[in-house]
C-alpha cells in the first residue's frame, strides 16, 4: 500500500518499495520533506523527458524537497517572485522544469519543457505564469 504522503511522487515505485521496506528509515528520511504537486500537464511533460532528463529531474526535485537547491538553477522572476527554473542537459538537449517552492505544503511544479532556442520561449513563460496566478486563487494568496 502506498503511504498518501508519497502518492504525489514522481520518483518510482522501486524507490518507495525500498523506502517502505524500512519504515524507520522510510519516516525519518522522508518525514521533514515536501510533497511535489505537479499543476496541469507538468507531469506528462516530464515524463516526456529522455530517461536521463527524467532521472536527472527526479533527482534535482528530490534536492528541492529536502531543502536543498538544486544543482543548476536560476531565478524566474518573469514566472513570479520565488519561482526557479531547473537546468537539465543530457545527449538529447537541454530540458527545463519551472518551479515555486516558497510555499510551506508542498513544492509546485508549474511547467516542465524542452528548451528549444537560447532564450526562454514567451510561451512558455506565460503558461508557468498562469499555472502560478491559478495556484495562488487556490491557494486564496
């Protein structure tokens, strides 16, 4: 059975089996971190990632909810206040996952893309923009 605090994660039933295995450790480990809460299509385009732009993703989302920052990362001030933007690159390009972590439940993954040119893409922005305007009425900030 799948705890519900994991029923968010994005990071693998083979992990989870491990960390329920060992419950002890499963609640210390995992007890103080946040959940991800993927908004619109954030998670389909993830996993719409290569295999190593996903792994690398999961793992730069588990730094994050562990209170860490990711590795390679930058402010997104044109998304909001508060939001990152996480930089992925393997073989197959260069992959982005726009973020906001500021709020005290959970860490909302707002967008997740393929980086196509240099410069982030307007549309691109306005669609994290807006995933972030409609989780703030959500949330009633």
């Amino acid at each position: 059975m799948v705890p519900p605090s994991v029923s968010h994660s994005f990071f693998g039933w083979q992990n989870l089996a491990i960390c329920w295995s060992y419950k002890i450790l499963y609640t210390v480990g995992v007890a103080d971190s946040k959940p991800v809460e993927f908004r619109g299509s954030s998670l389909e385009d993830l996993r719409a990632f290569p295999l190593t732009g996903r792994r690398q993703a999961g793992h730069q989302l588990d730094q994050v909810q562990n209170g860490r920052e990711p590795d390679d990362w930058k402010p997104m001030n044109t998304v909001s206040r508060g939001a990152k933007e996480i930089r992925i690159r393997d073989e197959a390009g260069a992959f982005r996952v726009l973020y906001a972590a500021k709020f005290a439940d959970a860490i909302y993954v707002l967008h997740c893309f393929q980086k196509k040119t240099e410069k982030t893409s307007k549309a691109d922005v306005e669609l994290a923009a807006k995933r972030y305007r409609e989780l703030l009425k959500e949330l009633g900030q």
